[in-house]
C-alpha cells in the first residue's frame, strides 16, 4: 500500500504566497459591529497582516434558514480585505452545523458509543455519513464557491476545521458495514480478520455488525482498529467532496483542511495526499520546558506530509483558554516559536484568533488583538513578527530542509497499540514517538517523518521508535533499506502483530527477528510508572525484554533483576535493536553515536544548552530556547537576515533570541 499520489499539477502553497511568508488569521467579523471591521483593516495594516481565514463558524449567518443565503455581509467583507491588501483563505463552514440543521434532520447529530445524541450548542455536531449532512454541505459549499470563485481577495480555500467528530449511530452503522464490504468482501474473510472464534462473536449477516458500541466487557481490538479506520475515511470522504466542488469552480487556487497536531483520529499521511496545502494547528504549552521540542516534532511531521514548505494555520499570540490553568507566553517567545516553525518549512505563521472574542465559549483564549486593545504588550509583539516576516519572505519562501534521518510514524500501528488489554497502559505511542524525536533534536539532528511504507532509499538512517503493527510489505521495506546500506535502529514493542492486529509467530515478526539477532523473545516486561532497570552504561524506562540473542549481537546487558545478564540493546550489522526506553541522556548518546556511524552529523557542534539549530536551504536558524542570552560559534562570515548586521564566527542571541543567518 502506498499513500503517495502524483499531484504535482494542483496548486500548491506557492500560489497563495508569492514569494512572501503569509501572515495573519482566523478573522470572524461576524462577532462585531460593521464600523468594528473598518478598526480591523487598520490594524490589520500596521501589523503586517496579509491573509486572513473568513467563514469558517459562518454557517448560521451564511443561511440562518434552511434554503436562505445572506451573502451580503460577506461580499462586503472580501471588498474591503481586497481593497486593503489582504487576502482571503475562504471557508467552508461546514465544521458548526446550525441549530436548524439538527432540529429538523435529528439524522445528523452524531452518537456516542453509548447511543447518547450530541446536540447542537457546540461545535463538530456532524455525522459524517448523513446523506442529509453531506446534501447541505454540498449546497453551502458549492454557492460560496460559484459567488466568490472569481474574487479578486481569494487565495486559498479551507474546507470545514479541524475533523474529528466520530459517530456510532445507525447511518454511521450502515456506513460502517459498506465499508467492511469493500475491504473484506465476505463474511468469512471479515470473521478471520477479526479474530471472531474468541468469545463466539461470529458474524453471519453483515446486519449485525456495529460500530463498537459499549459492551458488558472488552471490546474486539480488530473491530475496533477498523473503525478508526473507517471514521478516518468517512471523514475524509466529506472532504473530498466539499474540495471537489471548490476546486470545479476554482482550479487554479489550492485547497486546505487543518490537521490538529498528532492527532489520534486521522490518518493524515493519507489526508496530506488529498490536500494541496498541508495544514496544521500547533499549541504547545508555555509553561512546558519540552514545548519547542513538540513544536518541532509537529513541524517535522507536518513538512514531512507536505514533502515541502507548509502552513501554520493556527497558534495562540498568548493564553489558550482548555487547559486547567492558561498561562501566557511570556516576553518574546511568541515571535520565538513562530521563526521556530519558518526555520522547519513553514510558509504561512497563522493565529486563531485575529481579535479576541467578547462573548462565546473561547472569550478567554487569546487573539492577536487581545482584549487589552492595540496598546497591549500581544499587539506589539504581533507587530514586530509581522515586520520581520515582511522582511525574510523573499529569502526564505519556498525553501526546503534536508533530512538524512527519517522517523517512522503509522497511525494504524498507533491505534492498534492503544487497544484495551495490552501489556502496559503505561507504554503510549504518542509518549515513545516524542521521546526519540526529543533524543534526535537535542542532538541537533534534523530528521523527516516518513510512512513504513514510503521509499526510504534517501535517507542515511532510519528510526522506529515503535510500530506495534506491521504489514509484509513494510517490513520488507526496512529489509531491502537494511540490505541496501541504510542503518536502522528500533525501537521495542515493533513488529508484534500484523494490519489485522494479530499476534505474529514468535511475538515479534521472524524476519525482523534475524534482522536483530534475536534468537527468541521469551517475555516482555512492561514496568510501572517510575520503575527503571539498570543496564550498561545507562538506565531503562517503561518496558523491558527477555531475549535469547544470536552470538555476538549484544550491545548492551541489563544489571541485577530478572534479567540480569540478558541483552538490552542488539546490533547485527547496520540494524539496531534497543529493548527498552532509555533515560533521555542516554537514548540521545546512543542515537548520536549511531547517527555518527551512518554518516550524519549535528547542524552544528558544541551549541549551548537550549539554543537549537535548524539549516533550511543555506540559511541557518539559530534559536534560543532560553532566558539567558548565549553566544553561538558559527563559521564563515554571515548576515543576519533579521538585523541586517554582518558578522563572523560568533553571534549573541539574547533571551529567546533568533538569528537567521544567510552566508
């Protein structure tokens, strides 16, 4: 199976940006008074906004009835983005249903697993498989775009928001058995991927198959793993149709949905394939001395699905309002995390929202203008980023970052693994993906994401931090890139079970066993929260393996305990094995040496704590993820695409400093 699809003749990012970085927001006009707009448009100017996203929660006010169209207020708006030299990301705003839809067609409220409605009065109030749902979504989609195509302010389209509403009720059940027709197409072929001769769930009529609904007991995983599947495609299915109509009326202007960062629910490597901009929201927390690291990781991934530069469509200019406690960002690390995403392949720094709300469920999360006005310290701040992304745009836009790491992330592998009854709860896939990520960026080892299945041949080293599943043509994958003189370490818990989330012979796939120098795999043992395991040279975390291994593949023995003696870590030639997850100095130390075997080697050497380095194209990034300022060797002569000023082999970033550094 492969994701990858040609679309190098559909418009791409680059057609929105022209050569500039964009920047602006989420723009939601319809909150205020019309003499409010006109404030907007001048502020909107001083700080350097040229892109704003209308319509995406516009539903109510586009048709307030069923059939209605109230397109006026809206025409008035892109007239004066345009006149003012903004730019429009149009939105469908299919993602908040309104009251009336549900109302009168209760078949497009979604159900829980429990058969509870979930009413209007939010958000993602959808069944993603009601006939009635997609009928007016289509409607609403298809006039927005015959109206506005032609708009001179239009420069991108954003389909819905956000997806990620599941539903268990009966269209959805329907759906659901559809679907298991065409990826089965018996009964039999259902029943043995399935597993069903445990606890005599046989299935003899595809009507009597369900969603997983609650159960007096555990749920089938194989169920389960299918419709997280099927929820994905549905859901994905909504998209494609609503980008098919725009894309009719517009050809020439790309289309975007946005991913949330990680998110559980979607299989975005096959979503970014369906999306000419590949989007993305990113909150990390500020209080999170890890949140740079899982900013980058979501950047990572996010330019690794777009295989190119790619759009920040949303992050907080301050405090979010979901958190038990919201902080702020303090002094300059707004402007810090969005030069972190330009320096890792963005084109577009975006916010939600532009002015903050007054009333709504969200009055407190924060907006470029916050409730503070012009005067206040956000505002300013948002002025002086928009000032520096006028001023690198041309330099940076369109650049790419190269990777001779590749990290291997499936969500199918993810859900499968998050199943009831496994052997730890502890072990999270999201947690072990964001512990090698962290090891590779502390090192200052610039790595892509890529799918099991994608070529790998570019890359110097592969890493899997874990993949529970499997399919054959993976893992042949990893064998021919291992055979062709990749390196290749893993992480434990991969391989253990094949797409249909059945246990392979040996509990770990034969063929990546000799790939290891594993002889035999006789237990697995998970540890508790805290509980470490002694090894050489280094301590273990949340898991550990009694493993017989072949003569001479040990790396690395554990200490004392049930395993004393047993190998930890294993090498056989180019392939790597690590049977726990080492503390975090060492997993580094350990995927540094690695690294340094296969030929890849840090952006720069001896960088000082907390500042990270990040090459896109010839420009190098230098970011200071602290309060104290630092001072960075860099050598050869160089000019600070920021400041303008001209230097050689040392540069001072002060508290969370930046440097963009052109040769």
């Amino acid at each position: 199976m492969t994701y990858r699809k040609d679309r190098s003749g559909d418009p791409g990012l680059a057609d929105a940006t022209r050569g500039r970085i964009l920047f602006g927001g989420d723009y939601n006009p319809e909150q205020w008074p019309e003499e409010t707009w006109h404030e907007d448009v001048r502020l909107m100017r001083e700080a350097g906004v040229n892109s704003v996203t209308l319509g995406v929660f516009s539903w109510a006010k586009l048709e307030p009835e069923p059939g209605a169209r109230e397109f006026g207020w809206l025409d008035r708006l892109m007239d004066l983005m345009h006149t003012n030299g903004v730019g429009v990301v149009l939105a469908t705003p299919t993602s908040s249903p309104p009251p009336w839809l549900g109302r009168l067609h209760p078949d497009t409220l979604p159900r829980d697993e429990n058969g509870r409605v979930e009413w209007w009065g939010g958000r993602q109030h959808f069944s993603h498989s009601s006939a009635t749902y997609r009928r007016y979504a289509a409607a609403i989609a298809e006039d927005l775009a015959a109206r506005y195509g032609g708009h001179p302010a239009l420069t991108m389209w954003h389909i819905n928001n956000e997806y990620c509403t599941a539903d268990h009720g009966d269209e959805a059940a329907a759906a659901f058995r559809r679907w298991l027709r065409t990826r089965y197409g018996t009964l039999d072929a259902l029943n043995t991927a399935w597993g069903t001769a445990f606890w005599s769930q046989g299935y003899d009529s595809w009507d009597g198959i369900l969603p997983p609904r609650t159960p007096h007991y555990m749920k089938n995983p194989a169920q389960v793993l299918d419709f997280r599947r099927f929820t994905s495609d549905a859901l994905l299915e909504c998209y494609v149709a609503e980008r098919d109509i725009v894309a009719r009326h517009t050809p020439h202007v790309p289309v975007t949905t946005n991913f949330m960062p990680l998110f559980f629910g979607q299989d975005a490597w096959r979503w970014a394939e369906e999306e000419d901009v590949v989007s993305v929201d990113l909150y990390p927390d500020p209080r999170d001395p890890l949140g740079p690291q899982h900013g980058a990781l979501i950047q990572d991934l996010t330019r690794s699905q777009a295989r190119g530069p790619w759009m920040l469509m949303e992050q907080a200019a301050g405090p979010v309002n979901w958190r038990g406690v919201n902080h702020p960002k303090p002094r300059g690390l707004n402007r810090l995390w969005s030069l972190q995403a330009v320096a890792r392949g963005a084109d577009a720094v975006c916010y939600f929202q532009w002015r903050q709300s007054r009333q709504g469920a969200e009055k407190f999360h924060s907006g470029m203008v916050p409730h503070a006005g012009e005067r206040g310290r956000t505002f300013q701040e948002v002025k002086q980023l928009g000032a520096e992304l006028a001023a690198i745009g041309g330099e940076v836009t369109g650049r790419h970052i190269g990777a001779d790491i590749a990290i291997l992330h499936d969500w199918h592998a993810w859900w499968a693994a998050a199943q009831d009854g496994r052997p730890s709860a502890q072990v999270d896939h999201s947690a072990v993906l964001h512990a090698w990520h962290r090891a590779l960026w502390e090192a200052h080892l610039t790595a892509d994401f890529a799918h099991p299945e994608h070529d790998l041949a570019g890359y110097r080293l592969v890493v899997v931090p874990q993949l529970y599943t499997m399919t054959d043509a993976a893992i042949d994958n990893l064998l021919a890139y291992v055979r062709t003189g990749g390196v290749l370490v893993s992480g434990f818990l991969t391989g253990v079970a094949d797409q249909d989330d059945r246990v392979r012979p040996g509990g770990m796939d034969p063929r990546l066993r000799e790939l290891f120098g594993i002889h035999v795999l006789h237990e697995w043992w998970p540890l508790d929260e805290g509980e470490t395991v002694d090894c050489d040279g280094f301590r273990g975390t949340l898991w550990s393996e009694e493993i017989e291994a072949e003569e001479g593949v040990a790396q690395s023995a554990y200490q004392g305990g049930e395993l004393d003696g047993l190998p930890a870590v294993l090498r056989r030639d180019r392939a790597w094995y690590v049977s726990t997850l080492p503390e975090p100095d060492a997993l580094r130390g350990l995927l540094t040496r690695i690294a340094a075997g296969a030929g890849v080697h840090p952006v720069l050497d001896g960088l000082p704590d907390r500042v990270e380095a990040v090459r896109r194209g010839d420009l190098l990034f230098l970011l200071n993820h602290g309060r104290e300022p630092v001072t960075v060797d860099v050598p050869g002569a160089h000019t600070d695409l920021l400041t303008g000023d001209k230097a050689a082999e040392r540069v001072t970033l002060g508290r969370y400093g930046v440097a963009v550094l052109r040769p």
